[in-house]
C-alpha cells in the first residue's frame, strides 16, 4: 500500500474539459475519489478502475455527508488505500472548505497537495461573455457568498454594495430578494445584473436586467443553483446567444 495522501484537485466549473493537467495526472494515480455534486462525473473516467469512488455531494431531498463525515472518511482512507482525490467544484480553495481539509490531513499527518482548479466565479460570467473586469468600465471585483453560516447574506454584502467594483455573488440564488433590497437602499436600482446557471455545461441559461425588475426575471426564467450572480456594468457584455440552453440532451449537466 502507497503512503497515506490527500490531493484536493479543483474540478473547474462543470465542462469537464476545464481541469488542469495536474488535477488529471492526479486522477490518475487515485486510490479512492470522493467527489463533490459541481464536479463533473465525467472527470471519474480519468482514474483507474481499481480506485473507489465515492459521492460525498449535497443531493436533493437524500441524507448528504456532513463534512465532519467527509473529514473522517478522507483521513480513514488515506490511512486505509493510500491516495485520496478529494475532487472539488471549480477551485478547492475558495467556498469549497478545502482549506479545512487540508488541515484535518496535515493534523493527521498525511501528505497534502493542492491543485487549483478554474473558478465558477471567473470562468462562468466569462463564457457567458462577461468579463469580470474591464479597463473601461470595472477595475476590481468582489467574489462574495450570498449566504452566511447564520442562513442571510453576509455583513460584507454591505460594504460590496458601496463599491464600484464588479460583484460576483455565489450560492446567492436563494437570497436574492435581500441583495436586491441590498442594493436597493444604496440608491443601485438600476445597476446591472445577471444571474448565469449550470455554466460551462450545455445546460448553460442566463436572465440580465437592472436590480429593480432581475427578482421578477429570474423567476420568469426559473432560474435555480448552480448560478452565479453577477453586478456591475460589465454586465452589458452578456452574449445573448449564450443565454439559452441550446442542447436537450445534457451530457455534461451538473447535479
Ligand atoms: C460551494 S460554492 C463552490 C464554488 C467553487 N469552489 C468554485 O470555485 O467555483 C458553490 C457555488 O458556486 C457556484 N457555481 C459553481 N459551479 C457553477 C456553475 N457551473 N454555474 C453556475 N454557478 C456555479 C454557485 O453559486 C454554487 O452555488
């Protein structure tokens, strides 16, 4: 048996073509993979048929693995089969409690690598043609949660609404009547925004408009997590022709 490893490799935002070569190079040396509902399940192929794979996901309406379970369960395995692929949504290290488990590892005394991965937060408003900074129209960005541990939206909500800088809110689906408010009560009404879900994915749709009327649109369009909202003016970049999912059958559909 190989020594006890911890690899978090960083799945990218859905299309399994956006891992780095190092995460599959990872992959491929896998004992066990313990793999998150944003990666791409298609990435699995890349590790050899011997190595177990586990889904340790959130799945609608089934009981999912807390991450003290996850925690255990990477630190028994390692110590059990020896490489574990920890293989996580866009990069590990941002939203994705990867830094946590880097550390119940270390503490443990394994072996840790990290392999970055490309972010929802960058690369979804960009396939869809947003980029999240722009000479002339946004210098800086603000990658945000739209939910905090307490179940709200976080204190820094606040501060990001004062600024100039383009907004990149996650997990934010479900509280966005309070950033509209948000917004609201900074006089930004009209700021732009738009709401991507299941980018990189053939599933990809997206709904834009201004912050007084985005609540009504994006229920119009159904629109549910994954999403990734974006504000700011770059939002006028949107590609229409990317806002509407184009294929039926969708093979790269994320959970
Ligand atoms: C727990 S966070 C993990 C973020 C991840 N570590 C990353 O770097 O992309 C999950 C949130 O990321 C966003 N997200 C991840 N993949 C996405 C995708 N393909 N399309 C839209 N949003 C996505 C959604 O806001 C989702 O609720």
């Amino acid at each position: 048996m190989r020594p006890p490893k911890l690899t978090l490799v960083g799945a990218g935002p859905g299309d399994p073509g956006l891992i780095t070569l190092k995460g599959i190079e990872a992959l491929r040396t896998a004992d066990v993979v313990l793999y998150d509902a944003l990666a791409n399940p298609a990435l699995l192929d890349h590790a050899p048929q011997h190595a177990r794979k586990i889904f340790v996901g959130k799945r609608k309406d089934l009981h999912s693995a807390t991450q003290e379970e996850i925690n255990t369960l990477i630190t028994s395995l390692a110590f059990k089969y020896g490489h574990v692929v920890r293989l996580k949504g866009g990069d590990p290290f941002l939203m994705g409690r990867g830094g946590e488990e880097i550390e119940v590892a270390r503490a443990m005394g394994i072996e840790t690598e990290y392999i970055p991965g490309v972010s929802s937060a960058l690369a979804v408003p960009g396939l869809a043609g947003i980029p999240v900074t722009h000479r002339d129209v946004s210098k800086s960005v603000w990658i945000l949660s739209g939910t905090s541990s307490s179940g709200g939206v976080t204190e820094d909500l606040k501060l990001a609404a004062r600024s100039s800088a383009t907004v990149v809110i996650l997990m934010g689906v479900s509280t966005l009547q309070e950033i509209v408010s948000i917004y609201t009560s900074e006089g930004k009404a009209g700021l732009p925004v738009a709401i991507i879900q299941n980018g990189s994915t053939e599933s990809q749709r997206s709904v834009s408009g201004r912050m007084s009327n985005i609540i009504d649109l994006s229920a119009k369009a159904q629109i549910a997590a994954p999403a990734v909202i974006v504000i700011g003016d770059v939002v006028r970049f949107l590609d229409p022709s990317t806002k509407e999912a184009t294929h039926s059958e969708n093979k790269n559909q994320l959970r």
